[in-house]
C-alpha cells in the first residue's frame, strides 16, 4: 500500500505558486515569451539568438559545445544551425584538420542581424532589472547561481 500521508514543502507556503520553481518558471515563461515576441522582428528564434551570442564571443565553437551553451540537445543544435546556415549567417566548415568538430563562425550578415535582434534582447533584459530594487541586482544573481550549482550533479 502506498503511503500517502502529506509532504511538508520547502518554506512555508499557501499554495504552489508561493514555491521557489514555480516563480522561476513562471519568469522564465515571461522572458521566452517576451524575447520569441521581439526575436520574431528579427527573423530569429530565441536558441538562433544565443548560438549568435555564443558565436560573437567565442568563434569556432563545435556543435556539441553551442548545445550546451544554448540548453538544447545536439539534434536541436544541428537544426537550429542548420537554419542559421541557410540564412547566410554562420559558416560552417565541410572538415576539420583535427577530431570530428566542425567550428562554427558568424558571417557579416550574422554579425548584422546578431547587433540589431541584440538591441531588442537587451531591452527586455533591461526591462527586468528595472524591477529589481536598487542594490539587489548582484545578490539576486548570486542567488540564482547558487540555486543552479546546488542542483548541478
């Protein structure tokens, strides 16, 4: 028989969405649907926007290593790349003088379109600080880091 007497949750709270993952679920939403609204103008998906970002600051980067960098699985990597290939935006070599990578670079025209969706991205961000009391910005974000490393195996 299964045992179902009641689990005490983490921190008191009223309801679930008093708990600490729902409220950053529910900001995480927030934000992916702001950045799919203003990417949209760009031509862009959000994982396109960060393999761009990724890209501006780290050329040559295999597919394996923006997956990781962009929180997607190396087949939604490929894709993703895939698209940006065919608009023109990143190259890709056909081999490579070592191991099985294939580095990745942004064209001119990924350069372009990375500086003008960037604009729209760091609106929202900037959007979001505002809300954050003076002052607070950088324990929030040591907080959040905190979190992340505490459920990193």
């Amino acid at each position: 028989m299964e045992d179902r007497s009641p689990v005490p949750p983490p921190h008191p709270a009223k309801d679930v969405t008093e708990h600490v993952g729902y409220r950053l679920k529910r900001a995480s939403a927030a934000l992916r649907g702001a950045m799919d609204k203003a990417l949209r103008a760009h031509d862009l998906t959000v994982p396109q926007y960060s393999c761009l970002e990724i890209l501006d600051e780290q050329p040559g980067l295999s597919n394996a290593d923006l997956a990781r960098g962009t929180f997607v699985t190396r087949q939604s990597a490929n894709v993703v790349l895939r698209g940006l290939k065919e608009a023109g935006l990143i190259t890709r070599a056909a081999t490579t003088d070592h191991g099985r990578a294939l580095p990745v670079h942004l064209t001119p025209a990924g350069q372009q379109r990375l500086h003008a969706a960037r604009q729209a991205v760091y609106a929202i961000e900037q959007r979001m600080i505002e809300s954050v009391p003076g002052g607070r910005l950088a324990a929030l974000l040591a907080d959040l880091d905190a979190m992340a490393e505490a459920l990193d195996e």
